[in-house]
C-alpha cells in the first residue's frame, strides 16, 4: 500500500482538526444559543456584507457550501426571523438573503461564545505559531 507523502499527511491532519473542532463550537454554539456553526457563519458573513445581504451563491462560496446546500440551510432560519429571503430590483432571478434585526441580535449573542471558544480552542497553541498557522491557511484557502 502507498502511504501519504508529508504534504498530502498535512491535508489529512487539516480536514480532521478542521471536523473536530467544527464539532466542538457547533456543540457549544448549539447548546447555548441555539444555532449551530454553519449557522453562525452565514449570520456572520450576513453581517460583514454591504447593507447585510448577499446573493445566496455569494453566500454559498463565503461559507464553503453549494448553492443547494445552502438553499436547505436558509429555510429553518428564515421560519425562525434570523434571516430573510429577498430578490434583486435589478434582477428577480438573482435570491437575496438579509441579515434581520433577530439575525443581528443572535449574531451579538454568538460573537462572545466564539470569542471565548477562540481563546479556549488555540490556548495550547503560541502566537507565533498562530500566525504562522493563519498564513498557511490563507494561502490553502485562496
């Protein structure tokens, strides 16, 4: 059997400390404010965009979702008021999707948690290395 080289090992170690620690703020997102991670970034991404919507694509690609995928995702949390479904002036085919003031609101309830997740998750973890880990993981990401 072929083994992993010390890059692709790297790519295995990165998708399973990305699923463990998804889970991880998912569980404590969840079981404190009732939403879960996925659902923390498509507020938070609402909330960083100009006038607090996206085009639902647009959504999908800042979250790392298919378009479907997120289509799925967006209907418990629009029968909840944390977002709304909109449509462009300038086009009616093109889905918008509004942060609402509940999105907003949930959104200020979550940023603590995060914060403090932050903290907790990363404590073992220098600066340095920190940064050097956010750096790489720029590059991957782009």
């Amino acid at each position: 059997m072929k083994t992993l080289n010390p890059r692709a090992k790297t790519l295995v170690d990165l998708w399973l400390a990305s699923e463990r620690i998804s889970a991880r703020i998912d569980h404590n997102l969840g079981a404190v404010h009732g939403v879960g991670y996925v659902e923390f970034m498509v507020l938070y991404q609402l909330a960083r965009s100009p006038d607090l919507r996206m085009r639902r694509v647009d959504l999908a690609t800042a979250i790392g979702r298919t378009a479907s995928g997120v289509t799925r995702l967006l209907k418990p949390m629009e029968k909840i008021g944390l977002i709304a479904r909109d449509s462009s002036d300038r086009d009616a085919r093109v889905s918008l999707v509004t942060l609402t003031p509940s999105g907003r609101d949930r959104l200020e309830d979550t940023l603590s948690t995060m914060n403090e997740l932050g903290q907790r998750l990363t404590q073992a973890v220098g600066d340095s290395q920190l940064d050097s880990a956010a750096a790489a993981l720029a590059i991957l990401r782009d």
